[in-house]
C-alpha cells in the first residue's frame, strides 16, 4: 500500500484497491465481491475487506464457507481470497479518534500476508473512506448510468481530487449495456471534469449489466464462484488481469513485488 502515513508501513507490502461510490445502490459491493474472486482466480492472495459494515458476508454466501482458524474473524470463500467484515460498525459515520484508531488496528492486524487487499468503503468519503483511498495504490470510483449516480461521482471525484489522491483515481461504470455506453458516459464525466477540475480522469473498466449477474445476487451465490460465463464474469475477469498489470502490482510465480515509490 502506499505510505502516505507512518501507520501504513505495517501493511505496505499489500496492494490496495479502494472501491468507492458516491451514493448508495450502485453495486459497489457486488463489484468488490467480484473482483476479489477474480483476482483469486489469477492466483492472487486477496483479502476482501468489508469496511462499510455491508452485506458482502451475505452476498458471499459465507454460512456455507469454511472459517480460518488460524484467524477465527476472517472467512475463506475460496483457496486464494477471504473475507474480513470491520468490527467498526459504524464506519460509515465514524468521525472520532477512537473509531479511526480501532479501524486502523483492525488494517494493521489482519492485512499483512496478502498481496492484495480488496476495500468495500463506505459510500461517499468520511474518515475511513479517506484512510482506504490514502493507504490503497487504486481508487476505483464506481458509477451507474444513472444521471444522480454520475452527479454523486463526480462530487467524489472532486473531493479526492482536492484531498490529493486525484491521481490514484479511476472510473468503473456498472450496469451498462455495451462498451460503447460506457465511452458515452466517459465523454459526459470527462465534459465536468475538464470544466470544473481542468482534469479527466481514466476509465478503468465498465461492467455490462445481464441476467446472470442479477440473478447471483438475488441468489446469494457469487457470480464468479460459478463455472458458467457471461458478461459480466467476462468483465471482472478483465478487469482484475488489467489491474495486476499496474506499476507496483507485478505478479510473477506466485510472489508480489511492489514498488513503495508508487504512489500518488
């Protein structure tokens, strides 16, 4: 992770990936299920980390999933990636020192011996979102097509923008029906952001929307824990293959080299 603190020395070996939204029901934490288990598919030791006090351990389907004895709170959904849910309960609206020191601790505890580390954060940025997005080498801004989630992005993206982390951003549009949707939506994010910041900022990736994907969620069964493809399998798939390919995430027989000088 980058250092920005002197706190994020204990865990810089992990690669941070922050995932964030500026409003609620976006499929925020759907794509940070996702997204672990494709990176677990390409062999990465992930850490899926709840810090929302989210649904993720019911989306995971984790009443069926074996726990870790080695560490009882951490839960194994598959060979390369489990799942820490935050004991900070109110993570959401924890602005007091105590909260944030007791969220760091937990960072400290159980991040170290992954190579990555999978951050569902709480919707728009409050303390621990700003944490996860200073300590994680990627922010990924996640946005619908809808017109109050692209507004609600772009008012996050302003606020990362003016704490400093603008370069660590990046956008993922979800639900969309093609590729060239997404470039639409880009071009409407990109016309914003050249006014009011004199800045664009990278499209990540985009997830298409289809029956599959709706239908895991409902179900409670992961979609990239099922063996059938589809859109959206195909989407995390990719999205997960371009990220290990990002300067400091360099995956190679099986051990994570990191650069400490990357970030932002």
């Amino acid at each position: 992770m980058a250092n920005g603190s002197s706190r994020g020395m204990a865990i810089e070996t992990v690669f941070g990936l922050a995932i964030l939204s500026g409003k609620g029901g976006v499929g925020k934490s759907v794509i940070s299920l996702n997204l672990a288990l494709a990176l677990g598919h390409l062999g990465i030791k992930t850490l899926l980390f709840d810090a929302a006090a989210g649904d993720l351990a019911n989306l995971a389907n984790v009443g069926q999933i074996t726990i870790n004895k080695a560490q009882p709170d951490v839960i194994q959904i598959t060979d390369n990636v489990k799942l820490y849910t935050s004991a900070v309960t109110n993570s959401c609206t924890t602005f007091d020192e105590e909260g944030v020191e007791a969220f760091l601790a937990e960072l400290i505890r159980v991040t170290p011996g992954y190579n990555c580390a999978v951050f569902d954060c709480p919707t728009c940025v409050g303390p621990i979102s700003c944490i996860l997005g200073g300590l994680s080498e990627k922010i990924i801004v996640v946005s619908t097509p809808d017109p109050t989630s692209i507004a609600g992005a772009y008012l996050l993206i302003k606020r990362l923008y003016h704490d400093g982390l603008s370069e660590r951003c990046g956008l993922l549009f979800n639900c969309v029906k093609s590729a060239d949707e997404a470039a639409s939506l880009k071009t409407r994010f990109d016309i914003m952001t050249r006014r009011f910041l004199s800045k664009q900022f990278e499209q990540i990736g985009y997830i298409r929307d289809d029956s599959m994907l709706s239908e895991s969620v409902l179900e409670q069964q992961p979609l990239l824990l099922e063996k059938h493809q589809s859109d959206s399998s195909l989407d995390f798939i990719s999205l997960a293959e371009s990220l290990r390919h990002l300067k400091g995430f360099h995956f190679e027989t099986g051990v994570l080299k990191t650069n400490s000088n990357n970030g932002a």
